[in-house]
C-alpha cells in the first residue's frame, strides 16, 4: 500500500472532504500559524496533521491529528509525526507538543507516543465539563447573580468597532495572550457571546461558539483581576448562559477551564457540580526535537 504525503493548503478541497470545519479554516489563513499535513492513498485522503507554529518559542503544537478509521493499524499517525519532525528539524526547531482530549478516567497513552521516542509522560492543561442546560435553569444562583450598579452586559455583537481597537491593544498589557477574544477564530456565535463593561470600558468577557447543534462551548473567559476577586466572573457567565437557554436547540454547555484559571474553576466546583454529566481533560505531550 503507497501512501502520499501533502501540505494540505495546496489540495484543500480534497482533504476539506476530511477535515473538521474549523480545521479547515486554520489551515486556510495563508497569513495563520498553522500548517496542515495529509496522508492520501492514490486520490483518497486518509489522514491528516494540524500543527500551530510558535517561531517565537521555537515550538510547533499538534493540536489535531485524525486517522480514517478503516486505516487505522497502519502506522499513519508515526508516518505524519516523523514527517513533521524532520521539516522542524530542518528549520531548528526545539520542541514539539501533541494536545489530546480524554475522558476523566481514558488512559491518554498513544502508541506513537512512547517515551523511547522523548515524549514526556503528559501534563493535564485543562478540564472540559459538560452539564444539562436543562437542569441549570432551576439553579437559584442563575437568578441571584447579577450586574451591580455601574455594571453592564453586553452581547459581543453589540460592541463598537472603537471597543474591539481598545480590547485588541491590551492584549499583553492588561489580559494574557491565552485569553483573547480572537483565539477561537471565525466560528464564534457574536449573539451568545458576552462583554462586560465597567463606568464605560470592557473589562471582561465570555466567548461562546457552537460545538454542536444541541451544544454550546463556552470559552475564554476573561475578568480584570481587580474585578475577578469581587466576583464579577460570575456575571458574564450567567448572562452567557441565559443567552444560550434562549436557544431552544441547545440542550448541553461544554466548559473548558485551564489549569491556571483559578477563578473560572472555583466557579464551577461552587456553582457547576450539580449538574456535570461528564468530564474529559486536555493533556499535552512534549519532546525536544534537536
């Protein structure tokens, strides 16, 4: 059996037959940081790689990397792994990182992922709930919690263009990289998402995207730290879920909380418990390349 390896921007409407949508536009972004790897058989796409490139940290991120199920056995996902590694190599890169996503309880142990290889044995990044939007609607504090006097909400959509210049200069300067409002590209429901606005300036907010047709994924959510400690975190996200329970189609909330957001878990092991009906975590693997 031959199999073909692609840079996938110069076929994608071959392996977008493939690709998860949002796959599919990272690797269109001809100015983005991310590269897509396919593997074909003849002219059938079988497998492909997304990588997020950091020339700044010398590092590249697996953050996808699927396998028709029908081919899986064959090798594929070391097939695209020591393809990557060599390209990397070629242009003195460091490290590399591979992120998976498992059930609470799922050994996150791949067989291309083996420590004679340099892969380390995996941190957990963050934790993904996900709860009953149903079951939500009776909890007291969707009621109790709301914007105290000088405070407002905001639909994303509903910003000005003067306040998106504003939020995108303090990126770096008064809210980390990690947490901007554009990390989640072009799928971002504007409607569901949330700002929140003190004396007249944003400074927070709760960016929502459809995961599914019945789910919302609720994402990055920000809050200045000074208001972080008064608990005005807990403002965005009730606005966002009444937002999305307007939404008769969505039935579940996904939540995913890293690590380091010490507010955002304390929320959802306070309020949130109740009503999780699962649990899965993001794990990251990492191995030096030179």
């Amino acid at each position: 059996m031959k199999f073909t390896l692609d840079d996938i921007r110069n076929d994608l409407e071959l392996y977008g037959r493939l690709m998860r949508p949002e796959h599919v536009y990272l690797v269109s972004q001809t100015q983005g940081e991310h590269i897509g790897i396919g593997v074909r058989e003849s002219s059938t796409p079988i497998a492909y790689m997304v990588v997020r490139i950091s020339r700044e940290q010398s590092q590249a991120s697996i953050i996808a990397l699927e396998v028709e199920k029908s081919y899986s056995g064959y090798g594929l996902e070391t097939i695209l792994l020591q393809f990557l590694e060599g390209k990397l190599k070629e242009q003195s890169y460091h490290y590399l990182t591979y992120d998976i996503v498992v059930q609470k309880s799922e050994n996150a142990a791949r067989e291309f992922l083996q420590p004679e290889d340099g892969w380390d044995s995996g941190q957990v990044l963050s934790t993904v709930y996900i709860a009953d939007m149903e079951e939500l609607k009776s909890a007291k504090w969707m009621n109790t919690i709301r914007a105290p006097l000088h405070f407002r909400t905001f639909s994303w959509a509903e910003l000005t263009e003067e306040k998106l210049v504003s939020i995108q200069e303090g990126c770096n300067r008064w809210y980390p990289e990690k947490f901007s409002p554009w990390q989640e590209g072009y799928d971002i429901d504007h409607q569901l998402s949330v700002a929140l606005q003190y004396k007249g300036e944003i400074i927070g907010w709760l960016m929502v995207k459809r995961a599914a047709s019945n789910m919302a994924l609720f994402k990055s959510l920000f809050v200045r730290e000074e208001f972080t400690r008064l608990g005005r975190a807990g403002v965005v996200l009730v606005e966002g879920l009444k937002k999305v329970l307007e939404n008769q189609e969505i039935r579940y909330a996904m939540f995913v909380v890293e690590k380091d957001n010490a507010a955002m878990l304390q929320m959802v092991r306070k309020h949130f418990t109740p009503y999780i009906i699962r649990r899965k975590k993001l794990i990251s693997f990492k191995k030096s390349i030179l």
